[in-house]
C-alpha cells in the first residue's frame, strides 16, 4: 500500500470517526433536553391535585410517557381476598408493598399498592373492610416478570415486582387495569401505621451532559491526533 493510499484510508476513517462521535454527542444533548422535560412534566403531575384515574376505555391508551406518575383517585371497594405481598427494600428496610385490587362502579378492577410493611411486622398489613373507600395516588405502569435475578412465581405465591397481569391472573382476576396506584400516604397518620403510603420513589437518572462531553472530547481528539501526525518531525543534532 502506498503512502498516498495510506493517507486516504486513514483521512477517511477519521472523518468517519469524528462523525460518529461528534453525532453520539449531540444525540446525549437532546437525550438530556428530553429528560429534563420528562422531570419537569413528572414534577408538575406529581404535585398536581388528584384527577379521576383514566377509565377502562382509556387502558388502551395509557403509557409510561403520557401517565406514569400522574396525581390520580379512585373510588370502589377493596377486595380482600385479592391482597399480595410483594418484596421491597425501602428506606424503611426490607419488606413488603401490599397489593389490594379494589373493584369500581363500572366492575372494572384496579390495584393499589396501599403501602410498605417491614419484614417483621407483617401481620399489620389487615386485609381492608369491604365498604366504598377513595383512594388518592400516583399512577405506575405494571412491572412484568420480576425484579432483577429473581423471577415471579406466582404457583408459590413468591412476588418480587408488582406485575398486574400475572398477579390478577394468579388471583382469577379479568377486567384488570394495565396500573396500579401507589396509595398517598393517609392525612394524619403519624406516627405511620401500616401499610405505609406515600413511599413512592422519583428518581431519574440524568448523566447524558457528561456522556456528551466524554464524546465531543472524542470527535476533537480526531483533527488533533491528525495535527499531530502531520507535524514535521525534528530531526536530532548532533553537537
């Protein structure tokens, strides 16, 4: 291969290169702009008065994007026998997310996570009277599958997330919400009793301005690693 061969492929790799990084770059500036838009918008529904959660004719269009963490109500009656423990570590230690399904006025059925129990206090969490009660929370999209390394089971009654689906399936449940609603924590309920609401956790990660810089600093290194290359080369003298 030729010197002037060699300079082309290897000007032609650089360039590519520099695109490459320099597009990665950008592409972490605009997934930055999304997320702070996505904080900004999670923040306003979070802190927003309570609306009615969407209905069953709204299931279909209800998503992370447009209603996870929205303010929401509902109103029906607990089924007790429905109740799941499902494995959590909080703040407040290790323990259990109890999951009620509550049936509404239109025999539509969805499940709130009514709060958090410690591991041993279990036998707090009584299962709910059944009269009409109001519920006000944030709405969260089911969790399928499980948690990381650890499978739901439902045959064994063993819950690592809090998968509607196959919780209601379990349960011989139909007609069941593609959410669930973590319950507000009751107004004045202090010292807390369980299950403890109010225990949701907000929390987005946000590094896409220090990935960016990382592969902008790349693109650069591109034209001056070739600045360099091309620098004459000073010959040693001899005194």
């Amino acid at each position: 291969m030729t010197a002037t061969v060699r300079q082309v492929v290897g000007g032609t790799l650089a360039v590519a290169f520099f695109c490459v990084f320099a597009g990665l770059g950008t592409w972490q500036v605009e997934r930055r702009a999304w997320k702070l838009d996505l904080i900004e918008r999670v923040e306003r529904r979070v802190h927003a008065p309570p609306v009615a959660a969407p209905p069953k004719s709204e299931w279909p269009l209800v998503s992370r994007v447009r209603n996870e963490y929205a303010h929401v109500r509902v109103t029906g009656v607990f089924l007790p026998a429905s109740q799941t423990r499902v494995k959590a570590l909080t703040d407040r230690g290790p323990g259990f997310w109890v999951m009620t399904a509550m049936r509404l006025e239109d025999d539509s059925i969805v499940f709130v996570n009514r709060g958090f129990v410690p591991e041993d206090a279990v036998g707090a969490a009584a299962a709910p009277s059944m009269t009409p009660v109001t519920v006000t929370g944030l709405l969260r999209m089911t969790e399928p599958g499980g948690a990381f390394l650890r499978a739901n089971d439902p045959p064994a009654d063993r819950w690592y997330s809090r998968d509607v689906r196959a919780i209601a399936a379990a349960r011989g449940l139909q007609d069941v919400a593609p959410y669930f609603i973590d319950a507000d924590r009751a107004a004045g309920d202090d010292p807390p009793h369980a299950p403890v609401g109010g225990l949701t956790v907000i929390a987005f990660h946000n590094n896409h301005l220090i990935y960016a810089i990382t592969w902008y600093t790349l693109a650069l290194m591109i034209p001056a690693a070739l600045w360099l290359a091309r620098r004459p080369m000073k010959r040693a003298t001899t005194p």
